[in-house]
C-alpha cells in the first residue's frame, strides 16, 4: 500500500545572497533547512495523490499557507518499508 504525506514548508531561512530566503534550490526542489528557520509541517496522510493534491487547493485559501503557494510537497511512502536501514551517527553541534 501507498500512502501520500503532505508537508509544507513554511520558509525563514537566510541562506540566499544578502540573506534571502530560499523557497527552491537550482533543480527546482524545495529548499529545506529547519537549522535555519524553515518550519516544516505535516497537513495530513492520503490514500490517494489526488487527495493530497485536493488538500492543497484547500490550504493555499489559509493564512501562512497561501502566502507560499508552491511550497507543498507530497512524497509517495510505501507501507511497512523500513527506513533509515543504515543507522547514522550523531555529529556534535559545532563540529
């Protein structure tokens, strides 16, 4: 089964040139750095792409949410997948 997250990036970085904030990266993905202020929130789980997508023209009608229209991301999740199959190692701050 695939399930479809909804997130949205609420954008407060200053990673651009003389600060600006970047919305996308070169490729045209969202740019995402919650080190730097981005605010990433989850809108909901679909059973469906349309359903997602369906969300989203509700959401882009919403405070915040319309003020940055195409920072929607839906990403495709097989259910029962592992993830994060690898580990990772803890870096810390400053280093």
């Amino acid at each position: 089964m695939i399930v479809y997250p909804l997130w949205h990036v609420g954008h407060q970085n200053e990673a651009g040139p003389d600060g600006r904030t970047i919305h996308t990266d070169e490729g045209g993905s969202l740019h995402i750095d919650e080190q730097d202020g981005d605010d990433v929130k989850l809108l909901g789980i679909y059973s469906s792409e349309r359903k997602a997508q369906d969300r989203i023209r509700r959401a882009r009608l919403l405070p915040g949410f319309r003020d940055e229209p195409d920072c929607f991301m839906v990403v495709p999740y097989h259910v029962d997948d592992d993830e994060w199959t690898e580990g990772f190692v803890r870096i810390p701050y400053g280093e």
